[in-house]
C-alpha cells in the first residue's frame, strides 16, 4: 500500500493506493470537542477489471465495520461510504488498460 503521491514508477500490479479525502470534528452544545471523523480513498490497481474487483472485495473485509480501541488514536469505526469505477488518470503514472476501483472509507476516531 502506498500513498497516493509516492506510488513508484512501474510499480508491479496489483497494489493499494491511499489518500485522505478530508474530514470532520465533532463538536457538541457546549462547545466540547468529540470525536474526528477522518475520510480515505483506497484505489486498487489491477491489469484486469476481475482482479480489480477481488483486491476491492479483499479491502473491504478487512475495514469495513472494523473498530479496535486499542490503537492510537483509538478507532471507533470504520464504514465504507461507497465504492466505483474510476478511469485511469496519466497523472497517476498509469498505463491504458489499467483497472481502478476506488472505495471511500469514514473513520471514526478520538
């Protein structure tokens, strides 16, 4: 897995792709701060449109609803928000016939 502005130049097929979207801090009435939601993309790259798919099925098994306290920061949950298809971007340093799927994950966090 790589962040997405250090994958490397002809980096071997399949792989992860991860950046943070954005996110949000929780606040209440009286002006407390709770938690912090923090929003990531993961993109799996394949050669193929299959293989794309099982590394995405793969990716969210493992993350989705997970939760585990003992981390820090501690995290409360994790839910996938939505998944698509996105086209291959040159910027990205991919050549045609590259499969991207792409899954946005909210996590919930102290």
């Amino acid at each position: 897995m790589y962040p997405w502005h250090r994958v490397p130049q002809g980096v071997t097929r399949p792989f992860l792709s991860y950046f943070r979207v954005g996110g949000t801090q929780e606040t209440h009435l009286d002006s407390t701060t709770a938690d912090t939601i923090t929003n990531i993309q993961i993109d799996c790259w394949a050669d193929d449109y299959t293989t794309s798919l099982a590394l995405a099925d793969a990716v969210r098994a493992r993350l989705n609803a997970w939760r585990d306290r003992t981390k820090t920061p501690p995290i409360d949950h994790c839910i996938l928000e939505s998944e698509q298809d996105l086209p291959v971007s040159e910027l990205a340093g991919q050549s045609q016939g590259t499969c991207r799927r792409s899954l946005d994950f909210s996590i919930r966090h102290d």
